[in-house]
C-alpha cells in the first residue's frame, strides 16, 4: 500500500513540474503546444490546407481538416428548474490578482519582432523605442523592407498555474 501511494505520488510530481511550452514562430511556420513528454499538438500550414498533428506519448497522428457540414440538429425544448441556483462569482480584485498572478506563472523565452508598419515616418518614431525595449531574450525591430515576423515561444508548469490559482482563492490577503 505504501509503494503505491508513492508512486502515485511521483507521477502527481512529475506532472506537476513537467513543462508546458507554446510556441509560434510566423517566419518558419511553426506553431505547436505541447505539455513535454506527454501531449502535444503541431500545425503545419501548407499552400492549401492546415495539417494537425497530435502527439500523445510516443504515438503521433495526422488529423486532416474536412470542412463538411453536418445536419442541423433538432432543438431540444429547455426544461425549467423551479429553484435556480446563485452563482459565485469573482469580485474585480480577485480577476486582477488571477491576472497578475497567471502572467507571472508564465516565462517568455524567447520573444522576437521584425514589423514595418508601411510608414517611414511612424518607423523612424518606433525604431528607437524597439532598439531600447530590446534586451536579451527580447528583440524587437523595425525594419523598412516590408516583412511582418513574429516568433513568440512560452513556458510554464502546471504547478505555477496550480499555485496562481491557489494564491487568489486560499490567501487571505489578495496580493
């Protein structure tokens, strides 16, 4: 019973502090999500189509994506309950302190911008800023020649979402 309890144990650590990583880079057509080892979805933009691959484990499939539609559903009549429940909501503080906490749950490791906005005088403006903004794993540029790039790569751990969420509901004082 005891080794049980610990292995259970260890897997709830080690999902706990596996990385989940989100990645989107537009200039080499990579987009994908993906919790580290477990699952992860790839897309694969093509002159055509989108092509979807999903990873579960060692197993990776294909998914193709049919536009095709389906017959409309017949509308199933809505029953009234005689009591309706109230619902709990979040106070505008407790959204904030969500906010704050999930964005510093989140590591961004890697952030680059290459952006024309197709107006030399609003380039020239924006370039110093995006030279000053600009620090190791942020780079940001301006560029004249017309290209759009965007390349955005993010990780974090349930654990830190887990411990977001706590911090909000469980704290008593809402930092």
């Amino acid at each position: 019973m005891l080794w049980v309890l610990l292995i259970l144990l260890l897997i709830l650590t080690i999902l706990l502090l596996l990385p989940i990583e989100v990645e989107m880079d537009t200039k080499k057509d990579i987009y994908r999500a993906a919790w580290k080892g477990i699952v992860g979805l790839r897309v694969v933009p093509d002159s055509e189509q989108w092509h979807w691959y999903f990873q579960f484990f060692f197993i990776q499939k294909e998914w193709h994506w049919t536009a095709e539609k389906s017959q409309p559903k017949a509308a199933k009549t809505a029953k009234t309950s005689p009591r309706k429940q109230k619902k709990r909501s979040m106070s505008a503080r407790q959204m904030w302190a969500l906010f704050k906490n999930m964005l510093r749950a989140i590591t961004i490791k890697r952030l680059e911008v290459n952006w024309d906005t197709d107006d030399y005088v609003r380039n020239a403006y924006l370039f110093p800023l995006f030279l000053m903004a600009s620090k190791g794993r942020r780079q940001l540029r301006i560029n004249f020649k017309g290209e759009h790039d965007i390349a955005i790569f993010l990780q974090t751990r349930l654990g830190r979402i887990a411990w977001a969420f706590l911090r909000v509901f469980i704290h008593p004082k809402i930092t």
